[in-house]
C-alpha cells in the first residue's frame, strides 16, 4: 500500500512539474487517472494556462463521464473562461453546468457565477458613445434575471452581498436607460409619453436611486407642460410618501405648497 502511495505521489508532482507529457497518457487505475488528469487542469488554470486547463478538463469529462471529477470539470471549463474574462462563454458554460447537474453542491457557486458573467459583459461608458444608458440593455436584463433568481433561490448564499450590490447597479442602470428614453419623448414635446416613462421608472424599479428623480420629472412635466395641476398634485405626494430620505422630498414639497397657493 506504501508503495502505490509513493508512486500516486510522484505521478502527482510529475503533472505539477512537467509540461512536456500529458497525465493524458498515464496508464493507471480508473480513480488514480480521473483524479490526476483534473488535479493537473486545476494546476494549469492556477498558473493561467487556460488552453491546457480546458483541455485537462475537456478529457476528463468526455473519457469518465461518471466520475465525480466529470460535474466539477464542467464546471472548472466555466471558470476558466471566467478567468480569461470571456463573458459570455463563461456565461454559457455555467448554465451548461446547472441544467447538467442540477443538484450539485455547487449550483448555487454556478448561479452566482452566471448572473456575474452578463454583469461584466454590459459595455461600460468608458470610450464609448453614445452612453451605455443608450444602447441596447439586454445583458443588463439578462445578468438582472440570472441575480434575481440567485438572490431568491440561495438566501443563505455567501455571495448574496456581491450580487444584491450587482442587482441594484442593474437596477440604476435601466433606470438610466428609461430616463433616457423620457428626455427623448420630452425633447419632441411628446409629454403624455415622457411622464408615462418616468412614472414606470418608479414601478419597476422602486428600489434604483433613479426613481425619486424620476418621480418629480414626471410631476413637472404633468405641472408645467401638461397643466394637470391635480396629476401633479397626486405624484409630488406620491414622491414625499414613498422616497421620504430622497433629496427630492423638499422640492416636492415646495412645489406643492406652489400648487396650494394657486388655489387660494
């Protein structure tokens, strides 16, 4: 026993070592393979040798399709293109991992992962134009469904801070993306449209610090460029119950004590 240990052990250290023969090749019992082959794709992809990494991982999962190093290879390939930053690969490669192993001990790890993936796949606004708040937002919707359903599926979830952070980045981000749209509509004297906008800003994400601004833009325009004094009446109290921390709270109120004076 002694010596199959020595050997394993050595067999081990050459993965670690050499990069001139692949374990791929090493003849040895089932779980001595499977074990060697994984442990030195771990090894390739802690030293950013992804294309090795995934080809230790790739013949694990395709040559022991069984073995327990098969699920947690499949999931190692999406972390290797987490790692290289493709996103959307990455993205791919871990939803591959919980539709195929939906009740691993690391579909929640995955889950997490994915919703991550489309996070950092949204276009910046760094050398870009026009704003990100103007181009097309599904990865946006897409990494916000991916967290939503984390943020719900795994309470207990070490990663439920980082992705609660993530979910109200997104929150803010179609936000903008709706305000965008607003201004748009109010630019074209389309009021009706843009107060429309504003409003669903506020219902669809209560939570974005967006919608209290979004709130008193739509009361303005229902003020000052639609006339409807009650309409605006109704969303400037509208703001002061829901957004009472918001800064928009004290312009909302002086614009209704404006309103109570036109009445006298």
């Amino acid at each position: 026993m002694k010596i199959w240990h020595l050997l394993a052990l050595g067999l081990f250290l050459t993965a670690c070592t050499t990069t001139k023969k692949s374990l791929r090749d090493h003849q040895g019992t089932y779980l001595e393979s499977v074990k060697l082959n994984f442990l030195a794709g771990e090894e390739s992809l802690k030293k950013q040798d992804f294309e090795k990494a995934i080809a230790y991982f790739q013949f694990v999962r395709s040559k022991y399709p069984f073995s327990q190093f098969a699920a947690l290879s499949d999931l190692k390939i999406a972390d290797t293109k987490y790692a290289q930053k493709k996103w959307l690969d990455a993205a791919a490669a871990y939803e591959i991992f919980i539709r195929l192993h939906p009740r691993h001990e690391q579909v929640s790890y995955a889950s997490f992962r994915l919703g991550a993936s489309y996070f950092y796949a949204i276009p910046s606004d760094f050398f870009l134009w026009p704003n990100s708040a103007s181009r097309d937002q599904s990865f946006t919707k897409e990494a916000l469904s991916a967290l939503q359903r984390f943020i719900y599926q795994f309470p207990e979830s070490n990663y439920q801070e980082e992705a609660s952070r993530m979910q109200a980045e997104l929150f803010s981000k179609l936000a903008k993306a709706n305000q965008y749209v607003a201004a748009y509509y109010q630019r074209r004297n389309r009021h009706e449209a843009a107060l429309a906008r504003y409003l669903s800003i506020n219902e669809l994400y209560p939570e974005a610090k967006e919608a209290a601004d979004s709130l008193f833009k739509a009361a303005h325009i229902a003020q000052y460029d639609l006339k409807d004094l009650d309409r605006a009446r109704e969303i400037y109290s509208q703001l002061i119950e829901q957004k009472p921390t918001s800064s928009f709270v004290e312009k909302a109120q002086q614009e209704l004590d404006k309103l109570a004076e036109t009445q006298e």
